[in-house]
C-alpha cells in the first residue's frame, strides 16, 4: 500500500513551523540529498495511525514525487504530539530492508488454564522491493494450546517477494506458566499470629523490667 503526504520546503524555523501546526522534518537516502521540509501535523499523525511505519509513503509537493519510508519519529514528551519525523527516501526498483510490525491475530486456548502469552517480538526485520512490502505480519497465537507451545519465526508464512533477516529459530511467542496462588490466611490463623505476637512483646517488657530492677 502506497499512500500520498502532502509536503512543503521548510524555508523557517522549526520552532515557527510547530507554531503554525505543522511538523518539521527531513528526507534523505543513498540516491536523495537531505532535503527539510513541512508537514501539516494532524494530516501525519492520522496517516501514522492508519497507515503505520512500515507503508511506503508518496511525498508529494516538492519539484518531483518521492517514495519514503518513515525512518524516525520524535515526540514531545511536554507537550505531546510529533516534534520532528525522519523520512528514508527509497530506490524504486531497488530491494530494501526495514522493520515491518507484528500483528498478533486470534486467542490462544492455553490462557483459558491460566497460562499467559509472552509476545517475545514485536517488529521483524525484511528485505523486500518496494511493492512487496507488507504493512504488517500476521501471527495466529490460536495454535498455543498447551505451556509446551511456542511460535518461532520458522512457523510464520512468509509474505511473496519478503525474505526474514533474522535466524528462523528465533522465538516470538512463548507461553508462560499460570501463577499458583497462595493460599489465604484464615481469620483464625490471623488472630493466633497476633496473639502470639502480642505474648513476645509482654515477655520481653517483663524481661526489661526484671533487668532494671536488679
């Protein structure tokens, strides 16, 4: 999925540019001079919620169209929102690696027992053309049954045209065990504690008495 963002040359400051709602940023490449430019900033980050990090974007506004991935996203922390972004121009034609997100799909019937699901991977690193990249990839954790069950990248289906950077053994989820609880203290077992406690403190001023005494 290609989608189209609607860019301008940054002629002011980065300060003025997030005055005026916009987001500065830059693009750059192995083929593309860094190049600053501006983006209006609600336009971005509905385009980063739907749209996600890994689609190929069309820059569009500048003297010629250019096809980026986003690189890098700075936020706020004060103030919240997007502070600066990052975009890679990419070499049509060209292969190219880069992070695609992971989806995690369907309900694994371990947890039913008790169990829980570690998500040990989050994002994969593939290689691919341009228009073979996919927005995300999809794993089904239905097929953990039991605390033995496990997914490793060598159980994922692999998109056409994308190849797995990473060693095939790699896990990417793992189930761990349920938790035994402990059990709870009765009302009588509490009460028995107390007064236990209660008996020590009475022995040991007994204690210090006698011992001032003599």
């Amino acid at each position: 999925m290609i989608v189209k963002l609607e860019v301008k040359k940054r002629e002011q400051s980065a300060a003025v540019v997030r005055e005026g709602g916009r987001i500065p940023a830059v693009v750059y490449g192995p083929k593309q001079e860094p190049v600053s430019i501006t983006l209006d900033g609600l336009t971005f980050e509905k385009t980063l919620h739907t749209a996600g990090e890994s689609t190929i974007l069309t820059l569009v506004g500048l003297d010629e169209e250019i096809e980026a991935l986003i690189q890098d996203v700075a936020f706020n922390a004060a103030k919240g929102g997007v502070d600066h972004v990052d975009f890679y121009a990419i070499e049509r034609g060209k292969e190219l690696t880069t992070d695609v997100a992971i989806e995690f799909i369907g309900e694994a019937p371990v947890t039913k027992s008790g169990a829980s699901v570690t998500k040990a991977v989050h994002e994969l690193e593939v290689t691919c053309r341009p228009s073979d990249l996919p927005a995300h990839i999809a794993v089904d954790i239905s097929v953990l049954v039991d605390e033995a069950s496990q997914i490793k990248l060598s159980d994922i289906s692999v998109p056409n045209g994308v190849t797995f950077t990473a060693d095939l053994e790699t896990v990417i989820a793992t189930v761990s065990a349920a938790r035994e609880e402990e059990p709870e203290e009765t009302p009588e077992e509490s009460s028995e504690a107390a007064d236990i406690s209660s008996i020590e403190v009475e022995k040991k001023g007994k204690a210090e008495e006698e011992s001032e005494k003599e």
